[in-house]
C-alpha cells in the first residue's frame, strides 16, 4: 500500500511539473517574443544585448572599414501609458521627434509596440521625462566611415542583421556575435540550459576579420576610376590589384559606387553586384597571351615563329579580320602581340587544334570558379563554345565568344607574373578573435599553370608589348611593365555584337622581372575611347607608378648622372 501510495504521489507531482513546464513553455517559448514586448519594464524586461558584430578593416589593422556603434532606441507601449498622461506624452513625443502630433496620436492609439532609433539629445530628454508606457534602449548598429569605399568589398548588414554581399555575406557567420534581444527572465535561461542548444552568453562580441585591402592603393584606384568616369563617361569600371606571389587582392575598385550605410536608398539593386566576380564578359585582345602561352607550352612555336598576315583568315563561315581590317604582313609571334593581330592568335589556336587549344582553357581556370572569399561569384562552363564550330574556337582565341570574369583574367596572369604557379586571390588576411588572438590566412597554391619557361618567354612578349607596341601609353620611366590591351565588342541578348559599344582594358604587372604587383584596368562602354590604349594603359601607367613610389621599388634603369 505503501508503494502504491508512494507512486501515486509520483505520478501527480509528475503531472503538475509537466503543466507547469508546459505551460513556461508556451508562455517563455511559443509566445516568448508577445510577452517580452508586452512586458516591457515590468517583471519580464527586454534587454538589447551588448553584443556586437565583428569589425572590419584594412591591411593596415587601424583603418576601419565596418565596425558596430550603440545607438539610442525608444519603445513606445501604449496600453501601458495611463489615460491621463496620454495627451502629455503625446504632445511631449512628437516635440522631441519633430513629428505631427495626429502622427503620433494615431501610433498610441494602434495599440501596437513602437520601436524607433533616436539620436543621442532625443534620447537625454526622453529620458529626464521618465514617462510610463515609453522605455528607453541601446541597440547596436552596423556603420561603416569610409562610405563608399570599398563598398562592393564589405557588402553591407541588412535590417534582419544578415550580412549581404561581399565579406559580410561570406563571413556572415563568423563576424555575427550573439546580437539579440535578450530577456531578463530567470525560467527562460533555466529552460535554455536544461532543454535547449541556446546558450545564455548574450554579450558574445563575433569576430574581426583585417582584410588584405591597402587602404591607400584603393583609394587611389577610386579616385582614378572617378577621373575616368569624368573624361570617358562609361558605364562601368574597376581596377583591382593583386600581389602575384600571394595572391592577396590590394584593391578592387569599382564605379559607380553606393554607399553601404544606406543601402536601402538604392533603386537599382545590380548596383551591390561585384563585377569583378558576378558578371561575365568576353575579354577581347587580354586573352591573346593565353593563347600565345598555350602555344609556347607545347613547343609548337617560339617568340620568333613568323607568320605571314593577309589581313583576314576563313576558318568557314564569314571571314575573321583584323581591327580595322588591316594587313601586317610578315610577323613575328612577338610581332602578333605587339600589334594585337586577330589572324596571328588564330593560327597558333590552329596549330594547337581544338581540343588541345579547349584544354588549355580549362588549365588556365577560366571555367571554373577562383573560390575568393566574396560572396556571389560565377563562372561559365562555355558550352556554347565547347560544342561551337571551328570559326567559334578560331575567334576565342582572341578572346570573343568566350565568356570569363575579371577576376579569372587576373588570376591567369598573376600566374604569368608568379613564374608560372597559380595562386587562389584571397580578400581576408587575419581573423581576429574577441581576445585578440590572429588566425593568419595563409595563401594557397593551386596549380603549376605553365612552366617556369614559358612564363619567362611570355613575359618578355608581354614587355615587348608595352616597350613598342600597343601597350605604349602603359609605360613608367625607368621600369620594365609587361601587359596587354584588349578592346571587346559587347555581345547583344539576340546574337551578334553592339557596333558601337565595347569593353576597353588593360591588365599587367610590373617591375615585370621581378613582378610586385599585377593590375587590371576594365571600362565598359567608354563613350569617348575606340580602344583601350587610349584610356586603359593610361591608367594603368598611373596606378602602377602610385605604388611604386608607395613602396619604393628600386628602378630597373638607373638614371644617366651628367658631371
């Protein structure tokens, strides 16, 4: 009888615990966000957490590029203000916040929570009023100083507090802390460490990540790109600039810009895109050293190979031609660079035949993603171009009708200037936990693209290209640059190519024997340019003697001294 009486009582306390923990469970967990807004500032009070997210900055560990600041918020609980306050406090609200006393009047009679930022002198004198029904807060918000700078790098947070675009989308996860509301209500933390994953640690700041950006060389590289914009007028541009050996992204600007801190002003969402990573294009004139490379990898020609131009060459279908239809006559592989002669990439694509010629650029990384720590990138398989006709594979070896990004063109060459290894391009250098302790990214070697040789020979061609031929305007007085223009048509959605529109770039790397840094210049649809020696190697020239100077690289030519 005992034991009967003894498990009876068991199975009634059982009962009664069950209830009470269902019905905290329902209370606390199903209608926990109600009840903690409802109770605002009674036994159950809301808490914003100190918790912040992660800082950003640059190369430099010192200039920041995002980080959190603690804002004032007000909570307005209008069935918790006393009927006879209500006209006052009304009157008092709409005062303080500049806004129409029927506005106001209309939010206290919804009987909805309000929750608004206010700046910090709103804040003090809300405050002194004490007001029932109206709780005052901190919560913390997402700015970022430098503005525009860099923004298509950083991305932005958005209103939910996710991260979207560029680091704060890729690194979303690690930069978040525990930035939520948090309640002052002891079953809830009690429930949370018996029954649930959710810890109680709400003041858990995330971590910091230092970028490989220079804060100097990007600003550069905007105010260049804004200058171009000023004297081309085109529709978009970028410059991004790569160490070789690493693989470290220095810059990578863009135009136009937007301002991160206010995103949600933008009407045209396309303008948070990376060009450098979400959109294809077809490079033009730049691939030709891929082509070139390929050729001399196989041994099935040397810088001094001559080929014979008749200005045109049939491959079926229409006839390829030169830009501006023009015949060369007998040149050298280094005269084809040189001068940029379409019929002088086809016949070494010819010689490599298709399939070989297919290979190299798969080798080269351009049907593949570079897996740079950036939100959003693409690539193209080309199927179209893989499964093309022999004028198809004739006309990508001067770059049309292959489709690549910008940041698989740089990629390719860094490995050009890089002796032939191919590195994976990396935004991140450092993350940097709550106690300041430094996880070093280290970089990544990904494949030996071309042979130590050939990368020396193309170089060379490349050299050439800037010392006498097309690449002239790329030049800087007493170094070697090495590099290559390219002028694309822009393909139409329909078929065919815009007559009039073209993409204009150039892309090099200097002091060219001994490479520091490797730079892409691409404007898009310059209005006042036929071709990009005009404006792109002018740039190029520009941004590349700003970091010499920035780092005082040693000239490959001393000065003559006269006595």
């Amino acid at each position: 009888m005992r034991k009967i009486r003894t498990l009876f009582l068991f199975i009634v306390f059982a009962l009664w615990a069950a209830i009470i923990l269902g019905r905290l469970f329902y209370l606390q967990i199903i209608k926990g966000e109600y009840y903690q807004a409802l109770a605002f500032g009674q036994q159950v009070s809301l808490q914003d957490s100190l918790a912040q997210r992660g800082d950003i900055f640059f190369n430099d560990g010192k200039n920041i590029l995002a980080q959190n600041v603690l804002v004032p918020v007000l909570y307005i609980f209008p069935d918790q203000i006393p009927e006879s306050d209500k006209e006052q406090i009304v009157q008092t609200l709409a005062s303080v916040l500049g806004e129409d006393v029927d506005i106001i009047a209309k939010q206290v009679e919804s009987q909805n929570v309000i929750k608004r930022e206010i700046n910090n002198e709103q804040y003090k004198i809300l405050r002194a009023k004490n007001f029932k029904g109206v709780s005052l807060s901190q919560t913390s918000l997402r700015v970022y100083p430098y503005k525009s700078l860099a923004a298509h790098i950083t991305g932005f947070v958005n209103r939910e507090g996710r991260g979207q675009y560029g680091v704060e989308e890729y690194y979303d996860d690690i930069l978040r802390g525990n930035d939520v509301v948090a309640p002052k209500n002891y079953f809830l933390a009690i429930w949370n460490n018996l029954f649930s994953n959710q810890k109680n640690d709400w003041q858990t700041k995330g971590k910091s990540l230092s970028l490989t950006i220079d804060f100097k060389i990007q600003s550069y590289a905007q105010k260049l790109l804004e200058e171009a914009f000023e004297q081309w007028k085109m529709d978009s541009g970028q410059i991004i600039v790569q160490e070789p050996q690493s693989g470290k992204i220095l810059a990578m600007a863009f135009y136009p810009e937007f301002d991160p801190n206010r995103y949600y002003e933008q009407k045209h969402w396309d303008i948070f895109m990376n060009n450098a990573l979400q959109t294809l294009f077809e490079p033009g004139s730049v691939f030709k050293p891929f082509t070139m490379a390929a050729g001399l990898e196989e041994s099935l020609i040397t810088p001094q190979t001559v080929f014979v131009d008749k200005g045109f060459v049939e491959v079926g279908g229409p006839p390829i031609y030169n830009f501006g239809h023009r015949e060369w006559g007998t040149k050298t592989m280094i005269g084809v660079l040189e001068n940029s002669i379409n019929t002088g990439a086809v016949f070494v694509e010819q010689k490599l035949g298709r399939n070989l010629f297919w290979q190299y650029i798969q080798k080269f990384g351009f049907l593949e993603k570079t897996n740079i720590d950036l939100a959003g990138e693409v690539f193209s398989n080309n199927t179209t171009l893989k499964n093309g006709y022999p004028r198809d594979f004739a006309s990508a070896s001067f770059g049309q009708g292959v489709q690549i990004t910008s940041l698989q063109l740089l990629r390719a060459f860094s490995a050009i200037a890089n002796e032939g290894k191919m590195m994976r391009p990396y935004i991140v250098e450092k993350i940097i936990d709550t106690n300041g302790k430094e996880k070093i990214v280290e970089p990544v070697l990904e494949k030996q693209m071309i042979s130590q040789d050939t990368a020396a020979k193309i170089t060379a061609m490349l050299v050439s290209v800037v010392e006498n031929g097309g690449g002239r305007r790329a030049r800087v007085p007493r170094y070697y640059m090495a590099g290559k223009t390219g002028t694309a048509q822009i393909p139409k959605p329909s078929g065919g190519y815009y007559e009039n529109e073209t993409i204009q770039s150039f892309i090099g790397f200097g002091p060219a024997f001994s490479p520091r840094f490797v730079i892409l210049v691409r404007l898009d649809n310059p209005k006042q340019s036929d071709v990009a020696s005009s404006c792109a190697a002018p740039i190029f020239s520009k941004m590349a003697k700003y970091i010499i100077d920035l780092w005082e690289i040693p000239p490959d030519e001393q000065p003559t001294i006269n006595n």
